[in-house]
C-alpha cells in the first residue's frame, strides 16, 4: 500500500480488529498513555487518514487537536454500534467545514432525514 492511503484505526481491539481484514493498520490501547503512543505512531509512520473510537476522543483530545493543524494525518472520530454522540456529530462538522469551508453538506443531509 503506498504511504499516502495508509490508514490506521485507534479504538477496541474486539470492534476493531475485523479492519485487518480491510488493510488497516488497528491500534488497540488499554489506557490513555497507550493511546497517546499509538497516535504518535500514526504521525510517525505517515499515515493518510486514521480512525479513532468514540471512547478515545475525549482522552486524546488536546494531542488530535495540535495535530489537526498540519495537512495529514486526518483524524475521523467513530461510534461503534452502540452509541452516538455529540462529540462524534461535532468532529464530523469541523470535518466538513475543514474540507468545504462550511457545514451545509453535513447539516443538510440531516435535515433531510428529520424530515421523512
């Protein structure tokens, strides 16, 4: 895989370990301090984009936050089957106002669906 569609996803290993079937890379801590290992080795190994468990943004919050200033990696927040969040629907506008310059591709699809 060339080093510019590498993708890596930081989350629990029994969610997440069925990725290596897909090709990515899957970081699964234990604690924090393993989580913030596990996204310096994302920047250090240069991957593209990496996803990263709900349960895992709040904790990782202050390093995704200094490292959302340089181009790549992309780091996307993901809920499992369980839950969805506000901190996983904010993540995806600041997505989406990073990537377009505004929110009306995310807020529109959902206005759409609240109205059927």
């Amino acid at each position: 895989m060339s080093e510019i569609s590498r993708m890596a996803i930081i989350g629990d290993k029994d969610l997440c370990s069925v990725f290596r079937a897909f090709g990515l890379s899957v970081f699964s801590p234990t604690s924090v301090e393993e989580a913030k290992v596990s996204l310096a080795q994302v920047v250090k190994e240069k991957y593209a984009l990496c996803l990263i468990q709900e349960s895992w943004l709040e904790p990782l919050k202050p390093e995704i936050a200094e490292l959302s200033r340089k181009f790549a990696p992309v780091f996307v927040g993901f809920s499992d089957y369980r839950a969805i969040s506000e901190s996983v629907e904010k993540l995806m506008r600041d997505l989406s106002i990073k990537a377009t310059g505004s929110d009306t591709l995310f807020t529109r699809g959902r206005n759409e669906n609240e109205t059927r």
